[in-house]
C-alpha cells in the first residue's frame, strides 16, 4: 500500500472463494462511511461486488501483494541451499532455484484448493515471467514481530479445460503461496 497522506485515494480489494463471506463484508461496509484497518480510519466512497471471470487459456497476473513462500530450514539443507541465522523457516528468495518456487507455490494451491472444495484441483501450468523486486516486509502479531521475505512477479496461468480455470479463479479469490490471511500473495490481472 506504500506510504499514506491525509486526503490519498486508496483502493482496498477484499477477496475469498466463498461468496457468502463477501455478501456478508459489503453488507457490513453499506452501513458505513468509515472503515478501520488496524490502528487507521478511512472515509469510504465507494463499495461494490465484482465477479472475475476468468474465460481466456493464458492469464497473465501480477502480485499486487508480495508472495510468501515459506519452506522448513530442513527442507532447504536438504536441497543444499545456503542459508544464514538460525530461523526454523526460511522465505523463497530471489538466488533460490525457480522450479522451488514454483512447486511450492502449486502444491500450496493444490493444498488450499482441496481444502475448500474437498477434492484435488487440476493444476494450471503457472509460469514466473518476471521478478519486478523483492521486499523484505515487517509482520506483527500478538507475541512478536519478525521480518518476512516477499516478492512481486509478473506472472502467467495456462489452463486448458474447465476445471483448470477454476483452480486459477480459486488462486485470484485464494492468493497464491503463504500468509494469505495477512494479505500476502493477492493477484491483478493484467488486460
């Protein structure tokens, strides 16, 4: 979201695989012309539910919000990646092998998919066009703040047939990799 100034003009979107929980969100935010993120108020102009309907092959994306891949530290000695401190999980990085991002952002879908549907989605091919930066962001919670590594892609999902496009429908409604609950992982389409 960047830095904010009294009077900016900011877009806040509000995504899930259920729509239920969306109904319940807009009806919540009709009733009223402030809402608060955290510690901050906003004045509110405008609300609306908006369907994506993701009909073409090849959807070209990008994170609107910094991707989070978080791996075991285990897992990365075992694959030999060089890793610094003693932290039990470690964030995918720019250095780290591509192909390891990429299965550990699919098998996280496939995860969050069969979760919410109760049976296994056919993947869509994902492809990491373009690295555009990688943050190192602050995450708060109740007992402690730690440092987590994200990175903003332009990237494309291919699907072929219909169940395909429903897994990339679930990753714009889902986000993709980790942390999605914080915001982290969130998708635009490119047009």
């Amino acid at each position: 979201m960047g830095n904010f100034s009294v009077g900016d003009l900011r877009k806040v979107l509000i995504a899930s695989p259920d729509p239920h929980l969306i109904s319940c969100i807009a009806s919540s935010i009709e009733e009223t012309d402030v809402i608060r993120i955290g510690r901050m108020r906003f004045a509110l102009k405008e609300s609306r539910i908006f369907e994506l309907d993701i009909k073409n092959q090849r959807t070209t994306a990008v994170t609107s919000t910094p991707l989070l891949v978080r791996m075991s530290r285990e897992k990365c000695e075992k694959i030999g990646l060089a890793l610094h401190g003693t932290q039990p999980d470690v964030y995918w990085r720019l250095g780290f092998p591509l192909d390891l991002l990429q299965n550990e952002v699919l098998a996280n879908l496939e995860k969050k998919y069969k979760d919410w549907y109760r049976f296994p989605p056919t993947l869509p091919v994902l492809n990491f066009e373009e690295c555009m930066r990688q943050i190192a962001v602050p995450v708060t919670s109740k007992r402690f703040t730690s440092t987590v590594i994200g990175t903003i892609w332009k990237l494309s999902l291919e699907a072929d047939d219909s169940d395909q496009l429903r897994a990339v429908e679930f990753a714009f409604d889902a986000g993709l990799g980790h942390r999605n609950s914080l915001g982290f992982g969130f998708l635009n389409p490119l047009h």
